[in-house]
C-alpha cells in the first residue's frame, strides 16, 4: 500500500548510481549490487523497479526485461543497516517476514531531489553509500556507513540518484 503519495515520481524509476557510469542497482540473492547483473552468475538477478513503501519505505520488485531468467522474487523491502548493526551491506528483505529486526533499517528513505538520503531515528539526513568492487569487473556491490576512510579496499563513495542513466552502462 503506498501511504506517502508525494514519493509517486519515483514509480517505476530505477535507483541509479551517478560517478560510475549511471549503472542500476540489482539485487541478487537478498543483497543489493550496482553494475552488469547479466555478468551474475544468478538466473534471479535483475535490475530492480522502487516503488514507495510504508514509512518512506522502498519496495522493490524484478525488472523482468532486464534479467536472463525469469526472476521469482518480488515485493522485497530495500534495507540498509541500522546504525548499531556491525554490517555494512545494503539489501532486501521479504516484506511479508515483517519481524522486527535491529540489524536493519527498511524505512526513512528520503529523496533529496533525485538523491536518495537516509532519515536516521535523531532526525539528521545521511547519504553514506559505498561500493565495493567484485570479482566482476562490471559489478560493485553496495553498502552503508563505510567504518574507514581507508581506501585500500576499493571503497568508493557514490551517490544514488532516482533518474535513469544517461548513457549506457
Ligand atoms: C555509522 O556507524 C557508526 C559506528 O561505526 C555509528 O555510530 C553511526 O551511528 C552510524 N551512522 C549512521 C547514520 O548509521
């Protein structure tokens, strides 16, 4: 049920990254990746669609045009981790599974004009996502709340964005 009617300019937009090429966030296997999800070997990889959730919450569902299989998830709650929780992988979740759960955050999902930031509990605006590269050089997987200013690991700062690429990834 969509409860926040001003977040309907983002249906059926993608979450794109802007700094790497404009690639889409994918899901594959519950976690949330950004890149070439035909370079996953997972037939349930596919770009995913945001629709607005509860609580400013983000819902996700399988663009099926983009995936070499015929993904059977749909429905699933886009997470990060909650701000106590020593994960840094950004997610989704089955929606119908609503336990709580401390480790993750599926709700406060604020657009900043196209940039989608995060509403912490205290009230302050975050937008902390990173990426990690993959064995695929085409695939960097996302997360939250880097613990290191280190880059030796490959950490990238990004921005998402909910307009679409500009040119191809
Ligand atoms: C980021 O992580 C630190 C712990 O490393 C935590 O104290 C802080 O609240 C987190 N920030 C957000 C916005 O989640």
């Amino acid at each position: 049920m969509l409860v926040h009617q001003s977040f309907l300019v983002i249906l059926g937009a993608r979450l794109v990254l802007g700094g790497i090429g404009g690639a889409q966030v994918f899901y594959s296997h519950d976690a949330a990746f950004i890149g070439d999800q035909m370079q996953m070997d997972d037939d349930e990889a596919a770009s995913v669609l945001f629709t607005a959730g509860p609580n400013d919450g983000l819902i996700g569902n399988p663009d099926m045009k983009t995936s070499r299989g015929f993904p059977s998830w749909s429905n699933k709650a886009f997470f990060i981790p909650a701000s106590m929780s020593s994960s840094h992988q950004v997610g989704f979740k089955s929606k119908t599974l609503d336990s709580p759960n401390p480790d993750t955050d599926t709700s406060g999902f604020i657009f900043y004009g196209a940039t989608a930031l995060h509403l912490s509990a205290d009230g302050t605006l975050h937008g902390l996502w990173y990426v990690l590269p993959t064995q695929s050089k085409k695939i960097w997987s996302l997360h939250w709340n880097a613990t290191t200013g280190d880059k030796s690991d490959g950490h990238l700062s990004v921005t998402l964005r909910s307009v679409p690429p500009t040119k191809p990834f």
